[in-house]
C-alpha cells in the first residue's frame, strides 16, 4: 500500500514535469497547477488517502509528496516566469513604435506677410508720432481726386487708372480709391470742423484700386498715407520721419534721398529713394545698378488742398508722404514677385516668414 502510494506519487511527478515542459502560454501552466496541485488536484488526492495510514507510513509518504510537491512548485514557477517574459516581449513587439516611420506634420496658421509689414511699418510709424487714422475704400471722386487739386480733364487723373463706382443719378461720384491721399482731405476737413486744432499727425494705412496688372502691379494693393500739419512744418521735418521710418524697417543703417517729382497735391514734390538693401549700393539686380530703389512719393501740402479743405494755406504748413506696402515687402521679404501675395499658395505662405 506503501510502495504503491510512493509509487503513484513519483509516476504523477514525472507525468507533471513533463506536462509542465510542454506548457507553451502561463494559461496553460496554470491548468497543469491546478491539475496536479489544486486542491483537487491529483497530487491532493493522493495525500488525501494519507489519513488511512500508520503513523510510521505516513510520515514515508509525507516525505516524499511533500518532495514532489516543491519539485513541482519550483517547475512551475521558473516556467512561469520564462514564459510570462516571452509573451511579455510578443506584446511589445507588437506595440513597438517605429521610430523611422515618416511623421506628420501639422502647420500653424499665420498672419498675411502683407499684414505683417503693415503692421510693422504702421508702429514704427507710430514711434514717429503718426496716429492711425481710416477711410473708406469706396471714396467720393471729388476726395480722392478733386480736392486734391486734380483739375477736371487733367491728365494727371489717368495718371491712376480709376475703378468707377456705378452711382444713382444725382449722387456724389464715387470711386474705389487709387491711392490713400483722400484721408488727408478728411483729416484736413475734420480737423477744421473742430477748431482747426493743431498739430495734425496721422498714417492712414489700407487697401487701394487701380486698374494694373502684372508683376509689379496688382488691381488692389496697399498703401500707408503719412500727414503732418501744424503752424511751421518744414520739408526737413518730413525726412527725419522718414530717415527714421527706412531705417527702424530695414535694420540697417539705410540712406534716403529725394528726387524731384510731380503730384497735384504736393508742392515741391518728392521721390523718395532709399538705399539698395540687397547690394549695399554696389550694384545689383534689383537696384538695377543704380544703388537706390524707388519707396515712397512724397511732398509739401499744396495751398490748394488746404484751400479745398477750408484752411487759410498763409497759416499752416504740412507734409505728406505715400508708400506701397507690397514694395516694401518684397524689399524686405526679399520676394521677387508682387504676385505671389495676392494667389496664395501654401507653400509661399508658410515660406514666408
Ligand atoms: N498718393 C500718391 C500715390 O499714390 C503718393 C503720395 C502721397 C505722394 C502723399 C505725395 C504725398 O502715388
């Protein structure tokens, strides 16, 4: 009964080692456990039969089960870790991140790098003393045209091809302003209706129309109006402001210089050039050799704006200046053609700045 008991239990330890060998997940160790070690198990059952026993007998087989027993426990257990390690390392295989996959790219939004001058000359402007002052696209004629002292049938008002607003017989002709210059009538108007109050010290930045188009001419574009006026105001005035304008813009030590020039609403009348800042003034392509590159138009306040607009022309002063915002861009961007603000293609606007 003995030996057989013994016997039983080694078969059963042999049956169980190699059952736990040929356990290929941790489930199936696990039922191979509970198989022979579970309370049920097979071994248990075994030992349950002990209670039969002499004491001499049982403490034989006591023995030898309790043998068996951590035999098993001690298979069971390294084969468990071994095979927890390797499902271990399935799952992360089957996880792992491949760090040579292509990534995508996400892309933030940005400011138009036309706005973004804008915005730029408009507070350097203001560093100067010129508040921001607007006025609407749709403009009377007689504002953008009239009161500036372009005659009726002059030539000078083709000098700006005019987009003509379609207006009820009897309304005031309207237009869609070629140029920024009618802010100045409604400063000049404003300001006279109030007093006439001194200084005047305005930019008037925004959109403007003509009819062009091509690479360096668009059908609408940009433009900032500078005016001072005041009791004396002096031509020497307006090219401080705009020495110090060029130069906060640029970031570089810039000349200006004037050419004579004609406007109906400026006299003397001014071309602004500024130092080429691609070549330093030794000749490049864009210069086209010459060291200067057109900016600005600019000049004194003819006394028949200010007549126009109801001050005494004896007793005031005032400059004014104009400037292509899309000009000075491409100077500052560095962008060869005027076009490529206007189509927006993404890959020139996330390019650009
Ligand atoms: N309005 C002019 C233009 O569009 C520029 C200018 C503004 C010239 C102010 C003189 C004074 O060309």
């Amino acid at each position: 009964m003995v030996e057989n008991t013994i016997e039983k239990l080694r078969s059963l330890r042999a049956e169980a080692l190699q059952k736990i060998s040929a356990a290929k997940t941790s489930d199936q160790l696990e039922s191979v456990r509970v198989e022979y070690l579970g309370k049920k198990g097979k071994v248990s059952e075994v030992l349950a039969a002990l209670k039969d026993l002499d004491a001499d007998s049982r403490k034989k087989v006591g023995q030898i089960s309790n043998e068996v027993k951590s035999v098993l426990e001690d298979g069971i257990s390294s084969t468990r870790d071994q095979l927890q390690q390797s499902e271990m390392d399935a799952e992360l295989k089957k996880d792992s991140l491949d760090s040579t996959a292509p990534g995508i790219t996400y892309f933030r939004g940005k400011i138009h790098p036309i706005r973004q001058v804008l915005r730029e000359a408009i507070s350097i402007l203001e560093l100067a003393g010129l508040s921001a002052a607007y006025g609407p696209e749709v403009e009377f004629e007689d504002y953008c045209f009239d009161k500036l002292n372009f005659k009726p049938g002059h030539a000078a008002r083709d000098m700006q091809a005019t987009f003509f607003v379609k207006t009820d017989e009897g309304a005031k002709p309207l237009v869609l302003r070629t140029h920024t210059s009618p802010v100045q009538v409604r400063s000049l108007l404003t300001a006279a209706k109030n007093n006439f109050t001194l200084p005047i010290r305005i930019q008037a930045p925004g959109r403007v129309y003509r009819m062009d188009d091509d690479s360096t001419h668009a059908p609408m574009f940009h433009q900032i109006e500078g005016l001072a006026v005041d009791t004396s105001s002096t031509m020497g005035d307006l090219r401080a402001v705009l020495d110090f304008f060029f130069r906060k813009f640029f970031d570089q030590s810039v000349k200006i210089r004037f050419r004579p020039s004609y406007f109906p609403f400026t006299e003397p009348s001014a071309e602004v050039d500024v130092s080429c800042v691609f070549c330093a003034q030794k000749g490049c392509r864009v210069c086209k050799q010459s060291g200067w590159i057109e900016v600005a138009g600019a000049g004194m306040v003819h006394p028949e704006v200010f007549e126009a607009c109801g001050w005494d022309p004896k007793k005031v002063q005032g400059w004014a200046f104009g400037m292509g915002v899309e000009r000075l861009a491409m100077l500052k961007l560095g962008v060869p053609d005027l076009r490529l603000f206007f189509e927006n293609r993404m890959s020139f606007l996330r390019g650009a700045r």
